[in-house]
C-alpha cells in the first residue's frame, strides 16, 4: 500500500514519512480503531485529572464548610474511580487484542 501512495518528481522517488508509512501498512480498521481507542483515553484521562484537580481546589476553598468538603471528597473519589474504570479498560482491550491477534492500541514500549 505504500507504494500506491509514493510518487515521483523529476524521476526522483518521493515516499511518505515513516510514520505515516508505517501507519498505512496493514490493516485499516485496526488503525481507525487504535486512533480512536487513543483519542478517547488520553480524553478520559484528561478528564479524569482535571475534575480532580478542580475538587482538589474545591477541598481547599471550602474553609471549613462541611457540605463543600464533603461534596469534594466525593469528586475526588469519583476522579479516582474513573481512573481505575480507565486502567481496567485499557488491560481489557490488551488482553482481547492478545487474543485475536490485533494490537488494537499499538502502544510499543522500548
């Protein structure tokens, strides 16, 4: 597939850029399903963070109010499970991407 995609200028070869060259070698729901697995856990996990950090903030501006400190304590609570739910998540698409042969995260650490 990547020679479909290279041309040539003045007889000199132009090919793409590794990473989209390596992008376009095998299979194309496999990567249409790795950039949206991707997107959507940096998302989550940008959220996740930054509810925290905003009910962290809340927890310091409650000055002592009971309703505010619990109510922060709750927010930072659910931040925390929601990054659990995200970690579970990721371990469960490794483990069925294991199985059926697909590195549906293609996550490669060196």
């Amino acid at each position: 597939m990547t020679n479909l995609l290279a041309f040539t200028v003045d007889s000199t070869s132009v090919s793409l850029p590794a990473p989209v060259a390596a992008f376009t070698n095998g299979n194309i729901l496999q990567n249409t399903l790795n950039v949206w697995f991707n997107l959507l856990f940096v998302i989550a996990i940008l959220m996740a963070l930054f509810y925290m950090i905003w009910n962290a903030f809340g927890l310091i501006r409650s000055q002592g109010d009971k309703k505010a400190i619990e109510e922060s304590r709750t927010g930072i609570t659910n931040s925390i499970t929601g990054l659990i739910i995200i970690l579970v998540t990721f371990i469960f698409i490794n483990i069925v991407g294991y199985f059926f042969h697909a590195n549906l995260l293609m996550i490669h650490f060196q």
